[in-house]
C-alpha cells in the first residue's frame, strides 16, 4: 500500500494546493489562449474574478515560474503576462482535465441533483 504522508516536500500536495483552486487554471487557460495580456485584460475575459484575487493568483503562478510579468516604464505603467515554457508545458495536462470536466459534466450534475433531491 502506498501511503501519502505529509512530508516537508510532497510534490502532489504542493502542486495542488497551488493549481486546485479555479483561478490558476482559469488564468493560465485564458492566456494560452489569447497569448500576452494585460490585467485588466484578463479580468475581463474571466469576468467574476475580483481584483485582489487575481492579483494573489497571478503572483503565485509568477512565483512558481508559470507566467511573465512585464513591467514597460510607461505613464501610465503597463504590465503584461504570458505562459513562460513551464506553464505551457503544463497546459496539455489542464486541457485533459478540462476536457474530461465537459465530457462528464452533464453525468456529474445530475447526480449532484438527485442527490439533493434525496436529501429534501
């Protein structure tokens, strides 16, 4: 039996922890497939995500060497973010997930509904 304890450096844990929530995805999926983006750029395409959250997700996928952020010395100042080769290295692996969440959607809501339904 294999276990999973916790440990200083569990890479299961560590990447979702950093990658489980839907914002990081969201985000990384939005740039792959618009490519280089400004903020507010982004907060417009995903739509229900506030400001400070986006600003947390971007700087935790920035730390984690999932995105570039481009600071131009403007005025006003822009920044622009875009995949580094990591992030889209990981996009295949977020495209089957996210392929896999369309093809059993429907399925995974019904339950969720009888369930409900059983419970009232």
């Amino acid at each position: 039996m294999e276990n999973f304890h916790h440990i200083d450096a569990c890479p299961i844990r560590d990447v979702l922890s950093r990658l489980g929530d839907k914002w990081a995805m969201l985000i990384m999926v939005t740039l792959k497939t618009n490519g280089t983006m400004r903020f507010c750029d982004i907060q417009k395409t995903i739509g229900d995500i506030s400001q400070r959250m986006l600003t947390v997700t971007l700087r935790s996928l920035e730390m984690d060497g999932l995105i570039i952020r481009r600071v131009f010395a403007e005025v006003p100042p822009r920044v622009e973010y875009t995949l580094t080769e990591t992030g889209y290295s990981l996009m295949p692996h977020i495209e089957s997930l996210v392929g896999w969440a369309l093809e059993h959607m429907t399925d995974i809501l019904k339950r969720r509904s009888a369930q409900k339904e059983m419970k009232s």
